[in-house]
C-alpha cells in the first residue's frame, strides 16, 4: 500500500512543480481541504482519542468515579501484574486464542488444500449462506444460542449420551475445568466460516502454474502445500490471523453472556474484567490500568504479525 | 467435530449417489472431490446446528423442558408472539433503528469526506492524522469505555440513544477512514488535477466525481456500519440503563438475566432478537458477503 502512494505522491509532486505560478493559492486550497476532514477529527479526537488518552490518565489514578482520586503511580499496573484476579483474565485471553485463531485457521487452511484440487465453483450457495452466518449474528446472541447447546439438555450432551458416552455430560458452562474451553469454543464457531471463506477465496487466486512446477519439480502434495499454498495464502493467513486474535484477547460479549467470567473467575477475560471492576467494583484505576495492558498486548502482538505476514509481497 | 461426523456424511454422499451418469471420469472426479467437500459441508452444519437446536427449543411447549435437538411434536409457533411481547421487540426495532441512521449515515459522510481530505486534496498534516488513526485502529473498545462513560455522564446524555450515537460515530472513524483512504488511493490522480485545472471547487470535484465513483467503497461501508452499530454490546450496555433504549444485541443481556431459567421463551426471545440481521443479510448476501470478505482483508 505505501509504495502506491509514494509513487502517487510524486506525480502530485511534479505537477505541483510545473504550477509555480499558482502555488500560493494551492497551498492556500490545501489547508482549506482540511475544511473535509474537520467533522471527522472533531468526534474522533472527542470520543476516542481523547477517550484513551483519558483512560490512560486514569490508570495511574486510584479513584470509585465520584469521590476525590489518588495519584498511585505505577501501583495500577503492579496489581495487574501481581493480583491473580487481575492476572488471571489475561492468562485466560491467550489460552482462547487457540480457539478463536489456532483451529479456525488450520480447519480453513485443510479446507482449502482439499477444495484446490476441485474444478469449478467449490460450494453451492447454501453452504456459502451457512459459513457466513456465525458473523452476521451478534456475539451475544452466540453466547445465548451456545449456553443452551452446552446446558443439561443441549444438543451437546444429547449427542454423548446418543453415543454411549454419558459419563462425560455435565453442564459444560458450569464447570471449572472446561467451562474456559467451552467458551473458547463458541469462538470457533464464531471465527470458522469466516476463516474458511476467506482462505479458500484466497486459494483460488493462486496462479495453478505454480502447483504445475512443483509437480514437476517432483513436489508431493504435503510439499506443494507447504511451500505453494502457505506462501500464496501469506496475506488471506494474515487477515485470518489477524482479525481472529484481536477477538479473542478483547472479547466481550460472548463471555459476558455465557459465564459472565463464572465459575469462580475461570472464565474470566479482560474485557469482562475491566467492565466489572469500573461498574461494578467502582475501581475505576484498576480497570483502565488493565485496559491500557491489554491494548499494549494487542499492538505489541498484531504489528509485528502484519510485518511477518507482508514481508514478501513488495 | 467428531460429533459432526455422522450427518456431514450422510449429505456429502448425496451429490454422488445423484451424480448424472455413472461416467468414469465424473465419478473419479466426485471421489476426489469427497474430502473437500464433506469439510465444507461440516463446517456449514456446525454453523446452523446451534440456531435449529435454538428453534426447536423455542417451538417447544411453554414451561416444558425442552431437549437439544428433537422436533416438537406439535411446534408452539405462537411461542414467537409472546416472546415478542415479553422481550418488547417492536420497541427494541424503533431504537435499534434509530440507532443505526444516527451513526450510520453521519459517519459514512464525515470519514469519507476525511477520506478524501487526505488521499485527494493532500492536506498538510493529513498522513499523520490518518497515521493516528491507523494507531488506534486495532484497539480494543475497553479502554474507552470508562472515560467515555464519564464524558456521556457530564453532557448529561446518559441512558439516551444520543449518548450512545455520538460516541459510536467517533469510535468508527478509524476504520472507516481507513477504509475509503483504501478506495481513493486507488482513483486516478489526473481526475482530481483535470477538475482543479477547469476551476471547480474542492468541494464540486468531491460532490460530482469523486462521491458517484467512490459508491461501491460506500455501500460496502454502510454495510458493515450498520452491522457493527445494531450488533453494538458492551457500549450499550455501558452507556444506556434502560434495556428498552439498547440495540437489540445490548438488550439481550437484559433479556437473558430475565428468562434464564425459561428455556423455551429465552430462545424464542434471542431468535426474534437476531432475525433482523439475519433477514437483511439473507436479503442482501452477495452484497454482504462481498463487503464482508472484502473489511476482513482491509481490516
């Protein structure tokens, strides 16, 4: 994308250069553009930037929102790091990212593999219609679809007891060992069509020379997978990856809906955490202090994914 | 997965027992193709099974307890119609609705116009406030939701829709700029240089070439607007008490607490919930799937 507008901007700049003239009143023009972008800065700046600008203020801040607030330094971050209700969220959002990036994006990466090799359009309409529908539906809703699929009666329990396997029921939800996983789950669901769709969308555009070439090369087909599709997927993977790990280190909803970080704080999330300690602990440091960490985690981790998963494509 | 196993299966056969005459090459061809699609097609049922175990739940009768997924043997279709009264659906629509056109058509216009402040008219200082925004794009919406709720507190707008519309328009801002910054960068530079040079206004060239040519980029936009802004939760529920002022998604929550123990109502309630999205989306797929397919690589 930069080296578009490099070169854009070069052209602009000969032209400009050609236009001596008139240059005073282009440059006039060019301030008066930013009449276009004023609306757009004014809420921006007002409702978001300023917004965490301010929750970074506050992180440093021990304050109940109505009261007077303390300067506490560093002490918020401290806590984050040294609390386990605080730490815990933050251990719990990585553990889902194998759910909501790890299995999604290998499932579409087989899916894909095995579709190249069909001629012709891969899915009928309906299919197409299915995988999409996890991403049109809220996340909230998800979470109350998936609360009843993992209840007593839901459809996952009848299914083990249809296959013998009635010792593993329990409701899932409710229990401390895999009401986390249960969770992460529901963002499999959420994040597999999506992936699925986009990876098999993203193969399809892979010249069929190469696998040619490799064939001939005497590639087998583990091989070509490895060095053709992966290499050719390199950017569907990155927006994959990308979009999928940023729903899981900042999820919200699902959560919120089906254990509300229950039982006994196992799943508990950053999202719901910091919600919790503003709104309902009334510690309003504590929660923009772990706010500020997750989003330094989500930066500190997708921008260096997005140089990996660019690198080759200039 | 394993779970799926079976009823993926049992579809993925179908095209080959239907296969029009049992010619070798097509056959060998289906063989081949049988891995790929029996993936496909398991992926598509585990996408629809929680929303038909939700359906055959709700058409069960009221106040019985309903299992996973089994047929009603005489649906309760009226189980809708009280959960609409129940779960106040026809006033949810009104402020989902009012919701969307606040923030939707201001936001496309505002960002586009940015947009083009900065891919087009070259705005000193434009890439760093585009750079600034690409900063903040990736950020989560928790860490603006204390202050944010401080700020609608002190404007006095707390628990209306306009305090949940004008902060939801500044959130989008990144990401829509972003997005028509994609769409402008690609336009032609002599468009702009040919309408400068007749003399016509920054803000002519905006309203006859540039906005008719930048449609498509729009209406993609538009349409993830509003399915990010009906589908907006943690800052309805943060900034907006009452259940009835939420979008549909943020009333959910209030809904659920309400009829968790009430299986029956509480799917019945959550399906009439995520219709709307559904019905448009069904309405307007290619168009959707496009913009969808199309954000996540922009994202």
């Amino acid at each position: 994308m930069s080296t578009h507008i490099g070169t854009k901007d070069q052209a602009a700049r000969t032209v400009r250069v050609q236009r001596r003239p008139g240059r005073r009143t282009f440059r006039f023009r060019r301030w008066a553009g930013w009449l276009f972008a004023l609306p757009a800065l004014a809420f921006y700046g007002f409702f978001n930037l300023r917004a965490i600008l301010q929750s970074v203020q506050y992180s440093f801040y021990e304050w109940n929102g109505i009261g007077a607030s303390t300067f506490v330094g560093l002490q918020n971050y401290i806590d984050v790091f040294t609390q386990p209700e605080l730490l815990r969220p933050l251990i719990n959002a990585f553990y889902l990212i194998l759910f909501f990036t790890v299995i999604p994006v290998l499932f579409g990466l087989v899916a894909a593999a095995t579709m190249r090799t069909m001629e012709g359009r891969f899915t009928g309409a309906l299919a197409r219609t299915l995988l999409f529908l996890p991403q049109i539906i809220p996340g909230a809703a998800a979470a109350v679809a998936w609360s009843w699929m993992y209840s007593n009666n839901g459809v996952i329990n009848q299914v083990l007891r249809a296959v013998g396997l009635d010792s593993l029921t329990r409701a899932w939800l409710g229990d401390f060992d895999y009401a986390l996983s249960a969770v992460g789950f529901i963002g499999t669901w959420l994040s597999t069509g999506l992936c699925t769709l986009l990876l098999i969308s993203g193969i399809g555009k892979i010249d069929t020379a190469l696998y040619e070439a490799a064939r001939l090369d005497g590639a087998n087909a583990v091989q070509q997978f490895l060095n053709v599709t992966v290499p050719g997927l390199r950017r569907e993977l990155g927006v994959c990856v990308t979009v999928t790990i940023i729903s899981a280190l900042a999820s919200f909803d699902v959560v919120y809906l089906a254990t509300q970080g229950g039982p006994g704080g196992t799943t508990m999330v950053p999202g719901v955490q910091v919600y919790l300690l503003a709104f309902n602990d009334a510690r309003l440091g504590a929660a923009c202090a772990l706010a500020v960490v997750l989003a330094v985690l989500i930066v500190a981790i997708i921008v260096p994914l997005q140089r990996l998963f660019q690198e080759r494509e200039s | 997965m394993t779970v799926l196993n079976s009823p993926s299966a049992r579809t993925a056969s179908r095209p080959s027992a239907t296969a029009p005459r049992t010619n070798r090459a097509t056959a060998s061809k289906l063989r081949g193709r049988l891995p790929g699609i029996m993936l496909i097609v398991a992926a598509a049922v585990f996408s629809i099974v929680p929303l038909i175990s939700m359906l055959t739940a709700a058409l069960a009768p009221q106040g019985s307890i309903p299992q996973g997924l089994s047929w009603p043997a005489d649906p309760q279709w009226h189980n809708f119609i009280d959960a609409w009264n129940v779960a106040n659906i026809t006033v949810l629509l009104q402020s989902s609705i009012l919701i969307v056109l606040g923030v939707v058509p201001i936001s496309l216009l505002i960002s586009t116009m940015a947009a083009y402040a900065i891919a087009v008219l070259r705005i000193p200082l434009g890439r760093i406030f585009f750079l600034l925004l690409l900063l903040t794009l990736t950020l989560p919406y928790e860490i603006t939701i204390v202050p944010l709720y401080q700020q609608v507190r002190e404007l006095g707008l707390l628990d209306s829709q306009l305090g949940l519309i004008l902060p939801l328009i500044g959130l989008n801002m990144p990401f829509a700029v972003f997005w028509m910054n994609a769409h402008f960068v690609t336009t032609p530079a002599e468009l702009s240089e040919a309408s400068s040079i007749d003399g016509a206004s920054a803000w002519k060239s905006f309203l006859h070439i540039h906005l008719p040519l930048a449609k498509p980029a729009i209406s993609s936009l538009g349409l993830l607007m509003f399915l990010s802004t009906w589908n907006t939760f943690l800052l309805a529920l943060v900034l907006i008490n009452d259940p009835d002022k939420r979008t549909m998604a943020g009333a959910l929550q209030a809904f659920q607490s309400k009829y968790s123990t009430d299986i029956v109502l509480l799917n019945a309630g959550a399906l009439l919930l995520m219709a709307p999205t559904i019905i448009v989306f069904l309405l307007l797929q290619k168009q959707f799937s496009a913009a969808l397919l199309q954000g996540a690589v922009k994202g």
